[in-house]
C-alpha cells in the first residue's frame, strides 16, 4: 500500500479520479483502504476549492492590470 497511496492521492486532485476511488475502496474491509479513500475524497474537494482561488486570484490580477 505504500507508494500507492501517495500516487492516489496526487490522482484525487482530479474531482472525479477522486470519487471514484472513494467509491470504490470506501466499502472494503481493509481499514487502511477506506481510510486512504476517505482522504482522497477529502483531498477531491480541496482540489476543487484550490482550483476556484487559484482562478479567482488570476481574474483579479487580470482586473488589477486593466486599469
């Protein structure tokens, strides 16, 4: 489960990679898998948040300049 976890969690930045893993390991029997799924869930969402202020902040840099 080593490296493959780190490489799931760089994978879960993309939202929809990352509810697929959840959806598939959240219901294993193996803690660790539902644990490394919950966190790519978690990691999915805070992708998304990333995504919204890294535009945000190059829209208002792009007004910043228009004046």
């Amino acid at each position: 489960m080593g490296a493959l976890k780190y490489v799931l969690y760089l994978l879960s930045l993309s939202f929809i990679i990352g509810l697929i893993i959840y959806l598939i390991w959240n219901n294993d029997p193996n803690p660790e898998k539902r644990h490394v799924a919950k966190n790519c869930l978690l990691i999915a969402f805070l992708g998304i948040v990333l995504n919204i202020v890294c535009w945000g902040a190059l829209a208002m840099g792009g007004l910043m300049f228009a004046y």
